[in-house]
C-alpha cells in the first residue's frame, strides 16, 4: 500500500511539473515541447487523478492533488523571482536563457528517448 501511495504522489509531481514549466517555454520556439509533452503530461495528470479515485479515499486525492499543485506553483514562482533578480543584475544572463532552454529541451528528449 505504502509503494502506491509513492507512485501516485510521484506521479503527479512529474505530471504536474511538466504542466506547469509550461510557462517557461514560448509557443514558437519549442513546438515540440508545447504540443506534445505538456498535453502528454496533462492527460498522465488527470489519469493520475483517476486512478487514485479508484485507489484511494477521495479525500487523500484531494488532498495529494491540492498539496501537489500548491507546491509546484510555490517552487516554480520561487525560481521565476531567484531569476529575475539575476536577470537585473546581468544583462548577459538573458542571452544565455535560449541556451539553456534548449538544453533543458534535449535533456527531457534524451531521458524520454531513453
């Protein structure tokens, strides 16, 4: 019992993660990204839902979701204001941003190829 429970709240923390980073990534630039994996993990999301109903108490799910999501936006707002204050005291870090958008975009692609 203790293994699913795991495997639900790890779930939808990826899940989630992905739905959210969302964000982060333009339209234009990472159509890949954009289309597919977001979309992926929102449906990987809500089946995850489903599948703790039939599970667990609704109350739990409830519960894991809200937590989970509440967390998520805690975390990514954290790291969205740690990197203003860097972009402001920086100017080369903006053009370092494209970079490392695209190597966060050829990690995601190796670990799911692989």
């Amino acid at each position: 019992m203790i293994t699913e429970i795991i495997f639900f709240e790890f779930l939808l923390i990826w899940s989630y993660f992905f739905v959210v980073i969302k964000k982060i990534f333009s339209f234009n630039k990472n159509l890949l990204f954009s289309i597919f994996v977001s979309n992926i993990s929102l449906l990987t999301f809500i089946g995850t839902i489903i599948m703790g109903l039939f599970k667990f108490d609704i109350i739990f799910v409830i519960f894991s979701v809200s937590f989970v999501m509440i967390g998520i936006h805690f975390l990514y707002d954290t790291i969205r204001r740690r990197y203003d204050i860097i972009s402001k005291k920086n100017e080369n870090f903006n053009k370092i941003k494209p970079v490392l958008d695209y190597s966060v975009m050829a990690l995601i692609l190796y670990k799911i190829i692989n």
